[in-house]
C-alpha cells in the first residue's frame, strides 16, 4: 500500500508547484523597471478610471478589488496577459507606446462599463 502511494504523493505535489507558478498572469516574462500601474476593481463593475497612463516598457501592474465580486484584467490584443481577483493579483506586460483598452473578461461585465483605456507613452 505505501509503495502505490508515494508516486501519487509525488505527482499532487509537482502538480501544486504547477499551479503556484503564476505564468498565465505575466506575458512578457519582463522585469519592471520603474513603471507601475494600480488599477482598483469596483462592485458597480467599473474600474476607478475610465483612463490609466503608463510608461513604454515593462510595466508592473496590480489589479486590487475594492468589492467583493471576482474580476478579472485583461489588455485587448495582448494575449497571455491575465489578472483574477479575488483580493489582489500583480503581473508584468511589456507595451510600445499606444493607447491599450483594458476589461473584465466576466460575462456582462465589459459591457456594463468594465473597461479603460491605457494610455502608454
Ligand atoms: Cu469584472
């Protein structure tokens, strides 16, 4: 019986180090210089801005709820890059100058005014 159980052991633990690795938040793999962006998720399914800037680069960004209903970050055209809240969740992405729209991906939440525009420059 001990000797069935060890490679089951093994594999809940290797599959617990997989989900703490947190790739699916960082797209770029990219270390911060200076630029960070805090945006605050609300329960009227707004964010705190209708417009962010940021500096071209790497930009360190942290996602915080000031509500209690899951949301989620995510920048149009820039797969990979993926915040869930919860409490609070940080992640890097590497942007060119441009202007970037930022939504919740949960159902009805764009729509009902989750999005900004990220101004980079
Ligand atoms: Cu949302």
């Amino acid at each position: 019986m001990r000797r069935t159980l060890l490679p089951i052991a093994a594999a809940v633990v290797l599959a617990a180090l997989a989900a703490c690795g947190g790739s699916d938040d960082d797209a770029s793999g990219c270390t911060p210089i200076a630029d960070e962006l805090t945006v605050l998720a609300q329960d009227d399914l707004k964010f705190d801005a209708e417009s962010y800037d940021a500096g071209a680069g790497c930009i360190e960004v942290t996602y915080e709820n000031t509500g209690s209903i899951a949301h989620t970050l995510l920048i149009k055209e820039q797969s990979g890059f993926k915040l869930s809240i919860g409490d609070t969740d940080v992640g890097t992405v590497d942007l060119a100058d441009g202007t970037y729209v930022l939504y919740c991906d949960i159902a009805g939440h764009e729509a009902a005014g989750m999005k900004a525009d990220l101004v980079v420059s």
